[in-house]
C-alpha cells in the first residue's frame, strides 16, 4: 500500500512536472515561436481585441501582446530562477552555519532573519528599487537578497536534527575536518529540503518582481516583463481588458505551477 501510494504520487507529479518544463521551454524559445518582434509596433492594428491575426490583441502602440507574453515570460522567469537561486544560497549557507557552529552565531543568525521577516519585504523593495532604479541584474539581487530568511530557518531546523544523529558524532570522532563534515555529511542531507525552498522561492521572486514592476520601479519599458505590461495596461482594464488578462493568467498559472512542483517534493 505504501509503495502503490508513493507510485501515485509519483504520477500525479508527471503533470505539474511537465507543464513547468514547458512552461521553461516556452520562454527559450520565445525569439523562435513569437509572432512578431517584441517591439514592433503598427499603429494602423492598435489596441485590437483578440483575432486570428493576434491571438492575445494588440496593446496602444498597435505591437502584439502574445509575443510580449512570450517574451516577458524569459525575463520573469530568469528574474525569478535566479534572484530565488541566490536566496536559496544565502539561505542554506546561513542555516548550515547556524546549526553547525550553534551558541553565539545561532543566535545572531536567527535573530537577524527574525528581524527582516518582521520588515514588509515589498514595500521595503520598492523604496530601494525606486531609489536606485536598478537594471534587471541589480533587482536579482535586491530580490535575492531578502528572500533568504525562510531558507535559512528551515535549512537550520533540519541541520539541527542531524547534527545529533549517530553518522555525525563518527564523523567528528574519526577526526574529520569541520568543513569536510559540514560539505560531505550535512549538506547532501538537506538537499531535499533545499529543492523544495527553492522551487517555493520561485514563484515569491516571479511574484515580487511582477510587484515591483507593476508599480513601475521594477523592469524598464522597452523591455517586456509580465508586472511591467499590467503596469501598462491599468489605465484600460475596463475598456481594453485582454492586456491585463494575459499577463496577468501567466503570473498566476507560474506561479502556481512552481508551487505545486514544490508541494510533489515534499
């Protein structure tokens, strides 16, 4: 029974796996498969509803909102893979510090990831981001920076565990270095939980970034990102709708997938 119940869960991920990777595939080939050039624009087709001609419309300077989806897909999404990949980083890294090394840096540790998830993390981004006005590798970062803190309580609490555990009281009698104990025994031992951080990761950065975007401090026009075009598109919600909806399903739909992989993970 168990074994039948773990191949079930198993197959039910298929779906949800399979769908974020073409959800991935879809973004790298954005150049290929768009219609149109991102930046076209034809003020002869503007603010068209959806047609055979353009499936998603056309937005006010007549340029075609599938494509911009598409391309807006690959610079949410590197956003979001690589701003939750250096939270993940920070995170594992403080944690396995902090359980490792336990007394004065547990403390320290856990009491300043304590006090920035106290902090609003969104408005705080905001003032930041509309200070510096940051290019997109300079918001990785920022959003990178402040998504740690969850990582690191969780990779700590799991470390805290084991440090306890018989294979890590042999490794220190043995006499093994700190360092090799902490990289060759702890490590590959939270890595499960580390997957399951960063993929929830994901879908916060996507979501903080489209944020920020959409209140005009995160990605710059020309280029395309999903909170950037409904930044654009608030003024004509009512009266042109599908340039909201569009960006707008497909912040929801990666958000939700990237979520649901991490959910079959754990």
């Amino acid at each position: 029974m168990i074994e039948r119940s773990g191949h079930e869960e198993r197959f039910s991920a298929r779906p949800v796996l399979l769908l974020t990777g073409s959800l991935a595939a879809v973004a790298l080939l954005a150049p290929l498969i768009a219609p149109y050039a991102p930046d076209a624009v034809d003020l002869t087709v503007r603010r068209q509803a959806p047609s055979v001609a353009h499936w998603f419309g056309t937005d006010d300077l007549g340029r075609d909102v599938l494509t911009r989806v598409l391309h807006g897909a690959r610079v949410s999404l590197a956003i979001g893979l690589l701003a939750a990949g250096l939270s993940v980083l920070l995170g594992t890294s403080i944690g396995l510090a902090a359980a490792f090394m336990r007394g004065a840096w547990d403390t320290v540790l856990m009491r300043l990831a304590d006090m920035l998830l106290a902090v609003p993390r969104l408005p705080l981004l905001m003032i930041v981001a509309a200070i510096l006005r940051p290019p997109i590798p300079l918001l990785i970062v920022l959003v990178g920076v402040v998504g740690w803190m969850e990582t690191a309580r969780v990779v700590r609490a799991e470390s805290l565990s084991l440090v306890e555990r018989d294979f890590m009281e042999a490794a220190h009698a043995l006499g093994m270095p700190r360092r090799r104990v902490l990289v060759r025994h702890l490590l590959p031992n939270v890595t499960g939980i580390v997957v399951v951080s960063a993929t929830l990761a994901v879908g916060r950065a996507i979501l903080l970034e489209s944020a920020l975007s959409f209140f005009g401090v995160g990605v710059q026009p020309p280029a395309a990102s999903w909170g950037n075009m409904l930044y654009q598109a608030q003024s004509t919600m009512t009266s042109e709708p599908w340039l909201a909806l569009f960006p707008g399903l497909a912040i929801f739909a990666t958000t939700l997938l990237v979520n649901a992989a991490g959910e079959r993970r754990s």
